[in-house]
C-alpha cells in the first residue's frame, strides 16, 4: 500500500482585501488599506498548486467562504428588506465591521483543522477537527461553513472522523495545523505528532507575550490529541518563545516547518528550544534538526521574508524540497542562508524553490499558510471528493472561473458595494457544481 502526503490549497475568494484585521500579523497590519487584486491571488494560488502537481506532488484545494456573512449581519440586528441595505447600514456603522464579515481569511487553511492520519491513532481512523479561531472576530465566524466544507471534501466516513470545534472560549483557542506539525521516517509509519502552543489557559503567570496573543493554549492541543485518540507517549507538546510572538510570530509555522525526520527552525522558536528537540530525537533513530540562528537570520527578517512559512516536501530522490515566497528571495540575509543550506550534503534540503504569492503575502500568508497537510493510503485517497483533487482540466477550468468572477481591483470601501456580496454568491454557486459539493453555503440552504 503506498501512501502520500497531500496539500490541500485554499482557494482564495472573491472577496480577498487589505483591512489589517489580524493584530499581531506584522504583514495584517503593515499593508492595511491598501488595494487588493482579488483575481491576481487567485491566480497566484492557483499557480502554486500547479506548480506543485506537475512536479508530482499530490494536490488539492478546498472552496472558499461566502461573504459578506450576511446570517452574522442579521444576527447583529442590521435589519433591512434586502441584502444590499443590512451591507450599507453595517458599513455605515462600521466599516471595520463589514471588513471583519468579508475578509477571505479562509484562504489560509493550514488554520481550517488540525488532522491526524489513520496510523497515528487508536481506531485506525484519520481524525479531522475544524479550528475555533476565537482570537479574532473574522475568524471566529469561520468554523461552521469549514466544517461543511471539510466533510463535502473528506467524505467517506469509513476512513475520516469529524470533530466538531472545540468550545469558543479563549481558554480553548485553537489555530488549526499552523500549531500542529507530524513527524515520522516514512508517510505510513507511525508518526510523532507535535503541538506547539503560545500560553497555558489554567495556570496563572505562567510565561505569555506582552505585546501580541498568544493564539493557542496548551489545554486546545491537549484536547484535539484526546479527541484524535492519539498515544500520549507519541504526542509532544511544546511552548513558543513569547518573545517572538510580541515580534509578529502569530503562529508556530511563521518560525518553523517540519516534514518527516526533519524539522527547519529559528533558534528563538520555542522557549526551551533544547528541551524539545530532545524530546523529538527520543522517539527516532535518526532525526535532522536543522536550526537557523539569530545571527544567520535574524526574527525581524525571518517574518518579513516568511522563510518558515514554507512548505517542506519529499523529493522522490529521498531529499526535500523547501517551496519559499519571493519575498525570502528579495532578503538578502535569507537568501544568502539558503544558498548555503543547500550546499550542506549532510542535511536532506537539497532544493530551493521560489514561488510568488505575493497578494497572499501582502495580508500575512505564505505558502504554508496556504495549505493543510493530509497523509493517506490509497484506499483511504479514494474516499476523497476526487473533484476537490488538482488535474490539468480542473485548474484550467478554475482560472477561467476566477478570471470570469473576480475583481481585479477592491478598496476596503468596495466592500459596502452590494454587487461585490452578488459576484461572490454567483461565483461559489458555480464553483460547487465545478467541484461537486453540493450545498454548503447558507445562500444554498
């Protein structure tokens, strides 16, 4: 039985703007305002997944939200006869507010769920929980339409267990596989599977940024590996360093990635960086941990250049690849580094490739960011959506879907035009019939 691991892109929604809604995301706050090209980041995703197929690595893509999030606009007593006066009331009351129930956020799915593979747990079954995102408000609102969209995807319950989110309370604040990574020699071994969280929710004056939140607690891995039935003895838990956090490292894969028996890290990514890769290389016989230090790199240019943010894959040669935005090419710093790592024999990163994502960029989501990681076998592959699965046609059908649907320009003030809430519904209602999944979005129910 062979098995792979698959990335599933997120397709990035027609309503993909700058309105710097993500406190503690350097990138978020820096390009708020700015004019958005909601069809160039399509595109630009849609191209990286390509990319990454025609090299041979397994592909998928999951189906953005609807939004503005008309339910949430009712719920908050914007009344109106029509969609189009609750949009204008909100935006006059608040034009944050209507930004927070538009944002495209879900584009970064690598925060949609946290997934365990059948290997790693007790009853032999992959298990998926959508993440809560209580930290912020525009995704907190994310979680339900996810989840649907999740099991539309992973369908066959013979193989695939959805959990619903945990509780939305902060104490229980999840951000998804963004905290989670899996180690393991080959894709259908057992794995080691990794959390990293930013604060303990139950234990007072315990070590927590100053500046930024801490998006996920200890106690939120904790529950997601119960509910997974994962074996303690191969779960870790590990603390992100506060100190990175309060300097824009809002998650654990801003500063660091981990593919197999390898993990890519900042010397400052966690708060006892020795402590835990002891804990890691316990559990293996060989493990490469390659750290890259403060004076290689420093943390200002590892997030300004999201060289963490990258996605770590397997090359059939038994080497890695590491898939890297642009921007860690126009640092001279990083790339300078990576022109080194790759000379270092004794490592398994033997390539560098370069991808442009930079509309992605710009809101504070690179490559890794863009994508949730999936191990499967075969037979469990085939309980798959296979429309939700990447070929030659479908991308060629989806850049005419984003070409014919997407805006090529949009200010935070065009999120008030009512026409933009119409363009999506149409857009997403094409999009279901193209990837077979049925209805998913309120306006279908």
């Amino acid at each position: 039985m062979n098995w792979y691991e698959y990335n599933f892109d997120g397709l990035i929604g027609p309503t993909h703007n700058y309105s710097g809604l993500s406190l503690g995301n350097v990138a978020s706050m820096t390009n708020k305002k700015q004019v958005a090209n909601p069809q160039q980041a399509c595109l630009q995703g849609l191209k990286k997944m390509k990319d990454l197929h025609d090299l041979g690595f397994k592909q998928g893509l999951l189906a953005p939200h609807c939004r503005p999030h008309l339910g949430l606009l009712k719920q908050l007593g914007f009344s109106g006869s029509n969609y189009a006066e609750r949009i204008r009331k909100a935006y006059e009351y608040s034009p944050g507010l209507l930004a927070s129930l538009s944002s495209a956020s879900a584009m970064w799915t690598a925060n949609a769920a946290t997934i365990s593979p059948s290997p790693d747990t007790r009853d032999g079954k992959i298990h998926i929980t959508p993440a809560n995102l209580v930290n912020k408000f525009h995704r907190f609102i994310e979680p339900e339409v996810t989840s649907r969209i999740l099991k539309k995807t992973f369908k066959d319950d013979q193989y695939f267990t959805h959990h619903s989110p945990l509780p939305s309370h902060e104490n229980f604040g999840d951000e998804g596989a963004a905290n989670h990574t899996r180690f393991c020699n080959q894709y259908g071994e057992a794995g080691v599977e990794f959390f990293v969280y930013g604060r303990f929710a139950e234990i007072e004056n315990s070590p927590a940024p100053k500046k930024f939140p801490a998006r996920q607690t200890k106690e939120a891995s904790e529950a997601v590996a119960r509910l997974h039935q994962l074996y303690p003895e191969k779960t870790i838990y590990a603390q992100q360093n506060p100190a990175v956090i309060d300097q824009g490292v809002f998650h654990n894969d801003v500063i660091a990635v981990g593919n197999r028996n390898c993990l890519f890290y900042h010397e400052q990514a966690f708060l006892n960086s020795e402590l835990t890769c002891e804990s890691i290389a316990q559990l293996f016989n060989e493990f490469h941990f390659i750290k890259v230090s403060t004076s290689a790199v420093s943390v200002s240019d590892a997030v300004t250049s999201y060289l963490f943010n990258s996605q770590l894959l397997s090359l059939p040669n038994g080497k890695m690849a590491l898939v890297v935005p642009e921007e860690s090419r126009q640092n001279q710093a990083v790339w300078s580094y990576l022109s080194q790592l790759t000379q270092d024999h004794s490592q398994p990163i033997s390539e560098v490739l370069v991808k442009d994502v930079k509309q992605s960029m710009k809101n504070g989501g690179g490559p890794a960011c863009l994508r949730l990681r999936v191990v499967l076998n075969e037979s469990e592959a085939r309980g798959v959506n296979p429309k939700t699965i990447l070929t030659d046609s479908l991308y060629t059908s989806l850049v005419s879907w984003a070409k014919k649907h997407y805006r090529e320009e949009l200010s935070e003030q065009e999120l008030a035009d009512p026409l933009l809430y119409q363009e999506c519904e149409t857009a997403l209602d094409e999009l279901t019939q193209i990837l077979d999944l049925g209805s998913i979005y309120d306006f279908q129910l």
